[in-house]
C-alpha cells in the first residue's frame, strides 16, 4: 500500500511531457492568431479617431485666423494665383525645398500619390501650419512663408500640434509637415472665394466622387468647377495604407480607407 501510494505521489509531481507541452504552445499560438487581427483593427480604429480629433483641430484653426484676420492662412503667391474658375486651393503632398518641389516620401520610401491643385505653386501643409502657428522659420532652417509675420501678424496661435523629431513620424516635422498617425501629410483644402464652400484637389475629380445622376459620393455636392463641401475647409488623410488613387471612386479600392474630416 504504502509502495502504491509513492508511486502515486511521484505521478502527481511529474511535469509536462514534451506532447504535452506542444499542445499548450499550439493552443497559445492558435488563440494570439485569432486575437491580432482584432488587435490590429482596434489599433487602426484608435489611430482614425486621433486623425479625426488633428484634423477637426486644423479646419478649427483655420477658421479661427478667417475670424482674426477676414481672410485664410495662405502664402501671398497662392493667394494671388487664385482665380474665379478655380477660387480654391489644396495643400496636398508637394512640398518647396528652397526653390524645387519634390514629392514626399512615406515611411517605406516610397514616394505619396501627387495630389496638387492644377498650375498652382504646390506646397504641402507646412505653409499652412507655420502661418497657423506663427513660425518664421522652420525646425530645419529653412524660412516660412510667414517671414516677420507678415501673414500673422497679431503672433496668435491658433494650432496646436505635437512636435516629431524627425520628418516621417506623426505630429508636426522639422520640415513643418504636419503627418498623420501613420507619418503621410494630411491634405487642407482652403476656401479662397469666401463663399463657404471647398473642392478639394482629389476630391472634386468626378473620377473619385461622381456617384451618377448629379450626386457626388463622401457627402459632396456636383458644382461647375468640380465635386464640393459645404464647408470652408477639408481635411483628410490617406490613412492606413498611405494610398490614394484618382482613377478609383472615393469609396472602393486604396481610397476606402481615407479619413475624411467632412464626414
């Protein structure tokens, strides 16, 4: 009795064998599959949410320098390129590096999709976010369009923005650019006629927005000069993927996953 019930107890100490433990590794690994996708889709749903929150700060901003100042943040020779036909202008993914523009790159070094307003100079959202927040010269040297704050002059802040240390993650760069959770500069379109609405660069292609009979997708509005807002400012971001496609409609395809602040 007392040989059985040794036997007994060393049975019960006995640990893992090796089939055994095998099982429980198949089982966490099964089990950590099934829990990334859902973690990377919270994760992606949390990131949407802040890009919501810095672009309603943006087209907050710009509207607060309309109500300083009667007119919208842009650099004199955009705002004197504007024209009755195309009254409205795109802060978009091309950026001024002293005289020469040059496309962006995103995190992979890859360059963005060229999203300009047609024979206009192109710049990317810097211009715009040094005159929101009264910068003379950019983090990296180079000079702003708001040199002796000319186009702010009262020095008011009206963004305010996370700095990034570098110029491909989110928050504002040493070149300026103000990147989105994923690092890809969000794209502004600004009201140049005062007439409380936009059409964005992108947006307003009846490639991406027409929706047939009249109507336009995303919540715009055919116009004669292209698809537009009811509002005075559009913000959005190429979101997760990076990606925008103007030969896709605003819905489908790379442009699904589009954060749009007018939605």
């Amino acid at each position: 009795m007392k040989s059985n019930m040794m036997q007994t107890g060393r049975q019960a100490k006995r640990g893992f064998t090796l089939v055994e433990l095998l099982v429980v590794i198949a089982i966490i690994a099964i089990l950590a599959a099934m829990l990334l996708p859902t973690l990377s889709k919270a994760k992606d749903s949390a990131k949407k949410a802040q890009a919501k929150t810095e672009m309603q700060n943006i087209a907050a901003a710009v509207r607060q320098y309309n109500a300083e100042y009667n007119r919208y943040p842009m650099p004199t020779k955009i705002a004197d390129s504007l024209t009755l036909a195309s009254p409205d202008y795109t802060y978009g993914t091309m950026h001024m590096t002293g005289s020469r523009a040059s496309l962006l790159k995103n995190k992979a070094g890859e360059n963005l999709p060229k999203i300009a307003s047609p024979g206009r100079i192109q710049v990317s959202n810097a211009e715009l976010v040094s005159i929101l927040q009264g910068t003379e010269v950019f983090r990296n040297g180079r000079p702003t369009s708001n040199r002796n704050h000319k186009l702010n002059p009262r020095k008011v802040k009206f963004l305010n923005a996370r700095e990034a240390t570098s110029v491909s993650e989110p928050g504002v760069g040493t070149d300026g650019v103000y990147r989105d959770p994923w690092g890809n500069p969000y794209i502004v379109t600004v009201d140049g006629n005062h007439d409380g609405k936009a059409i964005d660069a992108f947006y307003g292609r009846g490639s991406v927005s027409a929706a047939g009979k009249g109507a336009g997708l995303n919540g715009l509005t055919k116009a004669k000069g292209g698809y537009l807002a009811n509002v005075p400012v559009m913000v959005w971001s190429l979101g997760p993927d990076g990606l925008a496609n103007g030969d896709e409609k605003g819905n489908t395809g790379v442009n699904d996953d589009n954060v749009l602040s007018w939605q």
